[in-house]
C-alpha cells in the first residue's frame, strides 16, 4: 500500500472508531498553545508544536547546583571556534586539559580540552563534588539553550565575562541570569530544582582588567568603579532570592595582584600591591553588602589564595599547601610573547602550525595554569581550605 493510501485508510479508520464511541468522544481536547494536530501513518494521530514544550528534568533525588560567573566557574560555555584558535577559544585546544582524568594533577597521556580554563577541574567541579556530583552541571549552550535540563542543574558561567559589558562578547552577569530565569519561567527548571540548589556566583576580576584597577596611578579613579561592580553582584544575588534559591555561594576576589598576568614584570617574583590593594576594597564592599545575608555564604578566595602564593602570607616555610608547589606566582602555561602571547597560541601557518608557547611538564608543583587561572592542584589547594565551612553552610544539621 502506498504511503498516500496509508495515511487516508488511518484516517478512515480514525473517524469510524470516534463515531462508535459517540458524540463526546469524537471531540478531542484542544491543542496545546502553538500546536495543531496531524495523522502519521506509522504512529496514528500525533501533535506537532511550533516550539516544542521544555523537557524538566525527572524527580531529583540529590541538591543540584546552578552556575555564574566566569572562568573559575567554565565548563564550556563558550562555543568552540573550530576556524580560529583564539584568546577565547583556546580552552578547546591543547594543552588545556592536559590532566584530564588526572585528580593529582599531574599530565596526563592523553589531552582533552573539555572547555575549561585549566588542566583539568576547574572551582565549580570542587563545589558539585561536594554536593555527591562528578563534575559542573551541564552547560547552557549544551542543553539550556535548546530548552533540556538536567537533574544536576545547569551552568551558565562563560569565561571573561563579568558585570558590565565584555570586548569578548560573552554574557555579562546579568544576560546569563536571563537565560536562567527563562528557563524557570518556562517550567524547564522546576520549583523543586530550585529548593534543593546551591548556586555559585564566580565573579574574578574581568571588569577590574578593562579599566587598569591594578596601575597605582588608576586606582584612586577605579574606587567608585568598585563598587558599581560590587553592588552589580549584589544585585544578581537579589534576583536568585527572588526566585526562591537559599543557598548561594559567592566567591570574594582573590589577590589579583599575584597572578601571572600582574607579576610577570617582576618575572614572577612579586605581588603587585595596588592590584591586592583593589582586591581587598572589591571584598570589604561586598562584606557590606552580602554579610547580613543568611542565605548567602561569602567564598574567601582571597584568603585561601594569598595563603599559598605569598611568602610574606604562608611564613617562610609556608604550610603544608603552599610548600607542594614549587611556582606559585609562574604560570605553568605561558605565551611566548609576553604581550600578545597565549596559553596555547599557533602560528598561523595552517600547513605547519608552531607552538608560540611554553608548557610545563608537571603542572602539579604550579599553582598557577596560565595567566590568571588557577592548575587542577591549585584549586584543589584552595577548595580543601574552603570545603569544611561550605559543608557546614550547606548541610547546618550535620555540622
């Protein structure tokens, strides 16, 4: 039988059996909003949607964890370029990912760039494995964005993102709590997500780098320009409560003035102070902002981070964590112009492609990846300070 006979014996058949039922039966409940009925001849009457309606995630069984910020938080946001590796690419190419798999850190056989900024996990990992998760939720751009959620929750964080608008292109704080309000208006992400989620905002510092907060001479200028962005991260935390989550993590500034990016003039020897001295007003404003907050739990990245990578911080021995690595100011992978240069830069020979940087061969003695992230060891050095009092947060009756 032909495919045109099929389908009008189905419907044939479809009216005779609503006739033998009766009246009230022949009438078929409305569509949905947006759809209309058809006959398949394979399946029989089916609906057909314009815009197919959310698929929530199944009944939750453990927290889930929600997502922003920037590369500290990243698990592959941004789309890869597959015709230019880039500033904002590379985390798709080598040597990103070179210890996957690898929770010591150390390198791995086999590269695989999963879209982080690092050699591996980046903070976000830490938090979902103390909620009893593998790794981060989900990315957006991988389910979201398509209207799926997952059990697990969802990250949004893109890297170089920040509160105001980026070069980069990639969504600011705000854009990214869109995407997340939409999905929980559309009922993609359902109420009882939101009551059992903890959510992540990773804020590092990409607004300060725009404007020069760490030149001495531009700082008494950036101070008011501090607490725009401060307030902007309160700001995001008004709106999650808003919706209903009680459990928000918000990552404090680390010491920018000790990352690669700031101590490579002193060839990786000191801390810039203007740049911790930024670090530390970014900080005190958000104390005054969020402390008073129940719900709220303020990460002391800078704490945990000046602890390990600052002699005059971790004592001349230094503890334990800060002694495991051997460069704590000296990026593991570094661009070989010191000004241009990236981690993970080629040539632009597409036949012969070279190596414009350097990579260490054992990223577990540096703290720091490249010029701003930290390696898979060094946030495991920071999460183990942190964990206890993010355990207690989370779970108050088990402490």
């Amino acid at each position: 039988m032909s495919t045109k006979l099929a389908a009008v014996a189905g419907l044939v058949l479809l009216l005779a059996a609503l006739n033998a039922a009766g009246v009230e039966s022949q009438r078929l409940p409305p569509p949905p909003p947006g759809c209309h009925y058809a006959y398949d001849y394979l399946r029989g009457l089916v609906t057909i949607c314009d815009n197919p309606t959310p698929s929530p995630p199944a009944a939750l069984t453990s927290p889930c964890m929600f997502v922003f910020g920037d590369s500290f938080a990243d698990n592959g946001n941004i789309p890869k370029d597959t015709q230019q590796l880039s500033l904002i690419s590379r985390q798709w190419y080598d040597p990103y990912g070179a210890s996957y798999g690898k929770d010591n850190g150390t390198a791995a056989g086999n590269v695989n760039a999963t879209g982080r900024f690092s050699n591996y996990l980046v903070q976000s990992d830490f938090i979902a494995r103390i909620l009893g998760m593998n790794e981060a939720p989900p990315t957006y751009i991988s389910s979201g964005i398509n209207g799926n959620c997952d059990n697990a929750g969802m990250t949004f964080a893109a890297g170089g993102s920040g509160v105001f608008p980026v070069p980069l292109g990639v969504p600011k704080l705000s854009e990214q709590l869109d995407n997340f309000e939409r999905l929980v208006a559309s009922g993609c992400i359902t109420k009882a997500q939101i009551d059992a989620s903890v959510v992540l905002i990773a804020v590092s510092g990409n607004d300060y780098d725009r404007v020069g907060v760490a030149q001495p001479s531009a700082f008494g200028d950036v101070t008011v320009f501090i607490k725009n962005v401060t307030s902007q991260i309160a700001a995001a935390v008004d709106r999650l409560e808003k919706v209903g989550m009680n459990k928000i993590l918000v990552n404090n500034l680390h010491p920018v003035g000790c990352t690669p990016a700031q101590t490579v003039v002193s060839k990786y020897a000191t801390c810039d102070g203007a740049g911790n001295t930024a670090s530390k007003t970014h900080n005190e404003n958000l104390h005054q902002l969020l402390a008073d907050k129940g719900n709220v739990m303020l990460l002391d990245l800078y704490g945990a981070f000046i602890g390990i990578v600052d002699k005059e911080h971790a004592g001349n021995k230094g503890s334990d964590l800060s002694r495991q690595f051997k460069n704590k100011k000296t990026p593991c992978c570094v661009g070989n112009d010191p000004t241009t240069g990236f981690c993970g830069q080629m040539s632009s020979d597409a036949e012969n492609p070279v190596e414009l940087y350097t990579v260490c061969t054992n990223p577990e003695k540096h703290f720091f990846w490249d010029e701003m992230n930290p390696t898979q060891a060094g946030w495991t050095a920071v999460m183990t300070q942190l964990e206890g009092a993010i355990r207690q947060f989370i779970w108050p009756s088990q402490s």
